[in-house]
C-alpha cells in the first residue's frame, strides 16, 4: 500500500517582537522565521476504518530516554490536524501515521507545528485532496498560530498572531550551532510573564528583513534580538551562559529561539561551530546539541 514520508523542520526565530496585546488576549508579534536542518520523520498510510479501529492512528519513536512522553491522541497536534482535515474533507477512510521524533520538545523549535504541517501535506498528497499551500495555511491556523509559516517554510517575516507572512530570501550560507538545555519550557508561560507595554527595547525586525534582502549576513547577525529572553533567560540563567560561550567560541551572535530554552549561535566557518560544540558539551550546558545549517524549502 501507498507509502507517504515526510520530514518536518525545525525553525529558529533570527528575530523576535513582541508589539502589543489583543483584547482576545493573543500577542500580536513580529518574527523572522528561519527552517533549519534538524527534522522529524513522519510516514502516512492510509488503513480501513472499522468500527473496532480508529481512523487516525499515530505511533510514535521517541529517541530521547526519559524525555516528555508525547500523547497519541488529541493531545498530538498531529492528531489535531489530521481530524480537521479528514473531518474538513469528509475522508471517511482511516490513516496510520508515525512519527520519528528528533526535534528537542518544548524547545521554542515549533516541533508541534511543525509535525501538524507536515500532516497537511502528507494527507494532501496520500488523498489527492489539491488543497493550495493557502487552503493548508487557512485551515492550519486553526491548530495552530505557527503552523502556517510551518505549511510553508524557509525564511519569512510574521506578523499578526502569526498568521501575516512575507517570504524572505535565505541568509547567506552559514553554520549553526544550536543547544537545548536540560529544562522545558512552556510558550504559554513566558507571554503570561511578558509585560509587552513595559518593553523599553524592541530589535530592529524591519531592518532585518532588509539586511536578507541585501544578502548581508552582518547585517542579520547584528540585529538579532528576540524580546522574550526577558522573561525566559531570567528564569534560567544557563541561557545567558550558553549565548557567552558561544560568543566566546567564535559565534558572529547568539540568540535564545522562540520562547526558549534553545539557543543558537551562528558562524562563518564549520570548524569553530564544531569547537564551539565541543564547549558547551564540556561545559554541560546543554542536553541536545547540533551544528546545522539554513534551510530553503
Ligand atoms: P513553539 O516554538 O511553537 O512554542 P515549542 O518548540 O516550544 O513550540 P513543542 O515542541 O511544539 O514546543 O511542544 C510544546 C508542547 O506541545 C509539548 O510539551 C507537547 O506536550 C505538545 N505537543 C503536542 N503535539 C506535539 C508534537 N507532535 N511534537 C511536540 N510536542 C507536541
């Protein structure tokens, strides 16, 4: 039987704003979104739905021992999204899906919303539904404010709740060196924290976007900021101490992604990203470490 395999992204956040409040209590921010090459493995095949078998049926590979046990059911945001679109498109036959999972959880990496998008392809295509990248967008929001830059991917800037997005072009080519430490955080947590009408600095997201269009990578490096380290690297001060040694390693700037705990660092060469991950491990700082690059869909 047909055999759909997909691999869902990672994202860092090269920028983060955070403009305002809503009265419907969603922050409305201003992000540069950026895929990197860390990924999840997810596989769809479609099986007859019986009375006794459930039509969507999720198995899970979790290869971090001791780590946070994903739920297999709505709980999943894969779940989620498969019972909206199969409920959406009225598909009355069953799917398996499993997923691999590698990228670190509740790691401000977007690995929730990244898995839901790669659902809506997977489906789209295992279903021959023709949904539009916009039709998958309009519906994905629903799962999830970031599941539509995932639907699309690379680099963009987003605005709203997350749901605006502008297509950028990719950063020059780099290398990133990207640590989570041994703590979770929870992204609900870190904006109820966030007192955004006492911020006093905001990064320059506009002036970034600008530097990707001119292909300036000093450009990028000397603008990243990200609001929310306010809160997260206050609570945690291992994030401090993972962006100095990474800046003490030869990284061009280091940045705390989404709402946290990783960190990522970016560099010219390969070599001091490998020296700079030789460090933080020694150090301990650090569970889940990579040395990745840029991704362009
Ligand atoms: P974001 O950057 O969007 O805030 P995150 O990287 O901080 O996301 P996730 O890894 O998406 O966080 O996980 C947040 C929570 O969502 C987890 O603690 C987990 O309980 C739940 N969750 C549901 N489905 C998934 C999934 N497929 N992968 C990871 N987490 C999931």
């Amino acid at each position: 039987m047909e055999q759909i395999t997909r691999k869902a992204y990672a994202k860092i956040n090269l920028g983060l704003d955070v403009i305002g409040r809503r009265p419907d209590g969603y922050h409305e921010v201003k992000m540069i979104m950026q895929t990197v090459g860390i990924y999840d493995v997810l596989t769809f095949q479609k099986r007859k739905a019986t009375a006794n078998s459930p039509c969507i049926q999720i198995s899970i590979e979790q290869a971090e021992p001791g780590g946070e046990i994903l739920p297999r059911d709505q709980g999943n945001l894969i779940y989620r999204a498969a019972a909206l679109i199969m409920e959406t498109r009225g598909i009355k036959e069953g799917v398996e899906i499993t997923l691999q999972k590698k990228i670190p959880i509740a790691a401000g990496m977007a690995g929730g919303s990244t898995d839901a998008a790669a659902v809506f392809h997977g489906l789209n295509e295992l279903f021959g539904l023709s949904m539009s990248p916009e039709d998958m967008k309009r519906l994905g929001v629903q799962i999830g404010a970031d599941v539509p830059y995932c639907i699309m991917g690379g680099t963009a800037l987003s605005e709203g709740i997350g749901e605006r997005l502008t297509p950028l072009p990719t950063p020059p080519a780099a290398y990133l060196l990207i640590a989570k430490p041994d703590i979770s955080v929870s992204t609900k947590y870190v904006y109820e924290n966030l007192h955004a009408d006492t911020l006093t600095w905001h990064p320059d997201i506009e002036g970034m976007a600008e530097a990707l269009k001119a292909g300036s990578l000093s450009g990028i490096v000397e603008r990243m900021g990200n609001v929310l380290e306010s809160v997260t690297e206050k609570k945690y001060p291992v994030i401090g101490q993972l962006k100095e040694e990474m800046k003490a390693h030869g990284a061009l700037n280091a940045l705390m992604s989404g709402s946290g705990p990783t960190v990522f660092g970016i560099y010219r060469e390969k070599k001091t990203a490998e020296k700079g991950y030789a460090a933080v491990r020694k150090l301990g700082l650090a569970k889940d470490i990579f040395v990745t690059e840029f991704v362009s869909p």
